[in-house]
C-alpha cells in the first residue's frame, strides 16, 4: 500500500521537472533582454510575498511566505516560509513581521548562485494587501527590506520597486466590439487599463494578462507604491504581463505574475508544515512551551522549489 508521502514525492518531483523543462525550452538565458527588455541590464531580483491566515475561530498563527528569483531569466524562486506574530485578539496580521530575516537569506542565496553578485535592482510583488494598509505596508515592510540589504553591507541601497497585487475587486472590463474579444467574448490578454477609472494621482493599473477558460475574465489591479529604480509605465506593464507567462505548473499565461503565485503557494505549504489545523489530520508542530511551530524543510531543498 502507498503512502501519502511517496505520491507526495512523486508530486514534487514532476513539478520540479516540469519547471526544469520549462526553463530550459524560454530562450530567456541565451538572450533574456528578448523578454525581460531593460531590467537585465544589470543583476536584479525579484521577490513575491504573501500571508495566509487560519480558519476563522482558529488558534493558530498566520503563515508568511517570501520568495526570491535566483537567476537572470526569473524562471527560479527560492522561498522562506515564516509564523507570524498572533496579537492579543487573536487576529492574525497581514504585515509580515520576520521579512527582513527573509529578505537577507534570499539574497544570500542569489549571491551563492551568482558568484557572489548582488542584484543591483529589487522588484517587490507584494499580494494581499489591501488599500486600506498601504500606509502601514510602506511604513513597515519597506524599511525592512532595505534593513535586510544594509545587513549585508552597511553601504549596500539597490533601489527598490514595490508593487501591490489585488485579485478581490468588482471591476471587470468587456471590448466594445466583439470581434476585438477572444471566443469567450472577454478582453484580450494583455490589455492594459490606466486611465478613466484608475486613481487620480496614484500610478496604478489593470492588467488582464490570461485567456478567460470560462466566464468572465478578472484583471488584476496593481498599484505601484515605490518605484526608485524610475521605471515608465509600459515598462512596468509590459514587465508585469511577460512574467506572466513563466508559471512553471502552466503552459499559458497566468492571472498574477509567479512570484506573488508562488509565494501563495509557498504560504499554503507553510500552513501544511505548520499541521494541527482544524481540517487536516496531520499531526501539530509544537516546541517545548506549546507553541506551534513549522515542520523543518531540508537544508538541500531550502533553495529549490519544493513548494509547487
């Protein structure tokens, strides 16, 4: 009789080769600027982060995932799993709270994998947040971030480009024509909407950057809070929309580029190591105070992709 464990096995070892093949068929490593445009000039990194909280009336904590691109054509993540801290009213926070520790482990392992280069630029797509915790987002986790590069060296300050993901909106987009739509009668993938209904004064943006299946296609709503490295807008569009089709578990585009997907995913494992939920039947994590903590994830594998 299998286990759970061994189609487990079997389940990470398709994925990652799927990911392998994947990687290997773009020709982004021999010319990646065909794909990735202006951004490969110099090292970069990109990052995803996401929080995922417990059932409602749950006493676990929240789980915190951050991942990192490894290589010059994105197509590899790293990924940090995190507990957060639970307040006094037992509400989890969406503000990761460990990101620093994250970020300066990340880096490390970029700079393991690319003797010993730091990425000159760092883009951050930071899901879950909504507008309301702006504020609290630029005042918290961007300080954090350029904490974390400042702990690998005190002169290090590689400008910083932080964008928000939201997929919980009402607003959907139609063509005017329907012969300008796809067969499902939705808007084409990569259209952009950044003017009319967007915000005044803030840079944000639509991006409808995959092919409805069915129903009524949902864009995403970006909104760029910091942009130090002085990107235009079609660049972070264009950006946005290319990573898109790098999903490794995917053969066509996806809704929200794969650093925020993973990181989702990476938060779904991290509650899967965290055990002891409500609806699971494997067994809780806890230390020698009674606190659940994350099942440990192997030193060879902290730096592949075992989450997808």
């Amino acid at each position: 009789q299998l286990s759970g464990a061994y189609f487990l096995t079997c389940d990470y070892i398709v994925s990652v080769r799927n990911s392998v093949i994947k990687s290997e068929a773009h020709t982004f490593e021999q010319n990646p600027k065909s794909a990735l445009g202006w951004i490969t000039d110099r090292p970069y990194m990109i990052f995803g982060a996401d929080v995922t909280h417990p059932a409602p009336g749950s006493s676990a904590p929240s789980v915190a995932a951050v991942v990192g691109s490894l290589n010059k054509s994105a197509t590899r993540f790293a990924a940090r799993i995190l507990l957060q801290e639970v307040r006094k009213d037992k509400v989890g926070t969406e503000l990761i709270t460990e990101l620093q520790k994250a970020i300066r482990e990340l880096i490390e392992d970029f700079m393991s994998q690319n003797r010993g280069m730091k990425p000159e630029r760092i883009l951050m797509y930071r899901d879950g947040v909504s507008e309301g915790q702006f504020p609290q987002c630029l005042s918290h986790e961007l300080p954090l971030l350029k904490a974390a590069c400042r702990d690998l060296d005190p002169g290090y300050c590689p400008p910083v480009t932080f964008i928000t993901v939201q997929k919980r909106h009402n607003t959907r987009f139609f063509p005017t024509n329907p012969a300008n739509g796809d067969k499902s009668g939705n808007i084409l993938p990569g259209t952009v909407v950044d003017t009319g209904v967007c915000h005044r004064t803030n840079f944000d943006f639509y991006l409808n950057s995959h092919a409805g299946l069915k129903g009524t296609n949902k864009p995403a709503h970006y909104h760029v809070l910091v942009d130090e490295n002085g990107f235009s807008p079609d660049c972070i569009q264009l950006l946005t929309y290319r990573l898109c089709y790098m999903y490794c578990r995917a053969t066509r585009s996806v809704s929200i580029p794969p650093p925020a997907y993973y990181a989702h995913l990476a938060a779904f494992r991290g509650r899967i190591l965290l055990g002891g939920e409500d609806d699971s039947d494997t067994e809780s994590n806890v230390d020698a105070d009674g606190n659940l903590v994350l099942a440990d994830v192997h030193r060879r594998i902290q730096s592949t992709m075992f989450y997808v």
